[in-house]
C-alpha cells in the first residue's frame, strides 16, 4: 500500500527558505521518479519539480527554476525540496507523489509566505 507523508511547511516571510520531506513506503522508491506538485487554494495542481529514480536527474517548472531544489535518498526512500528566495505565490499545499501519480495522495505540507 502506498504511503507518503510530507512535512516541513510553515509560514514564512518573502525570501526566505524552507525545506519539504517526503517520506514513501509501499513501493518499490528507487525505480520511480518523483515529483513535488502544489495546488493554491481556487487552482489546479501544478508539477513544481521532479527527480528521476537511478539517475537522479532533475527538472523544474519555469516558476522555480534557481530557486527550488529537489533531491532524494533511495537508501531511506524520501525525497525532498529545498525552496529558498520563497515569493507569496509559493504559498500552497505542497504533495510529493510520483511522476506519472499513484492514486494515493498524501495529506501535503502548508507553505504559506506572507510578509
């Protein structure tokens, strides 16, 4: 059955940092490729960054490029995003989920920038 569950999000001023985790179980984490998406309260979900499975090759949504980083650990099976110069229309609920999604979501992170 698969799991994620991410934390790290918060209320935080324009410019600064936070850093999402996202832990994964129930599937085989090291063959998939990973994305973190996020959905602002009235939008669609959006794909912000992925990383692929044995490779890890990186990608990112124009929006984020230069400011966002996304890494994982296929040892511990978590993945994670690093955002920094955050802008207050980061604020939204961030998921981690696969590139191609499981139907499983997990609850998501609030991030929240706001002066």
């Amino acid at each position: 059955q698969v799991q994620l569950v991410e934390s790290g999000g918060g209320l935080v001023h324009p410019g600064g940092s936070l850093r999402l985790s996202c832990a994964a179980s129930g599937f085989t984490f090291s063959s998939y490729a990973m994305s973190w998406y996020r959905q602002a309260p009235g939008k669609e979900r959006e794909l912000v960054a992925t990383v692929t499975g044995p490779g890890g090759h990186t990608k990112y949504a124009d929006s984020v490029k230069g400011r966002f980083t996304i890494s994982r650990d296929n040892t511990e099976n978590w993945v994670s995003l690093q955002m920094n110069n955050l802008k207050p229309e980061d604020t939204a609920v961030y998921f981690c989920n696969a590139r191609v999604p499981f139907r499983s979501w997990g609850q998501g992170t609030q991030v929240t920038v706001s002066s």
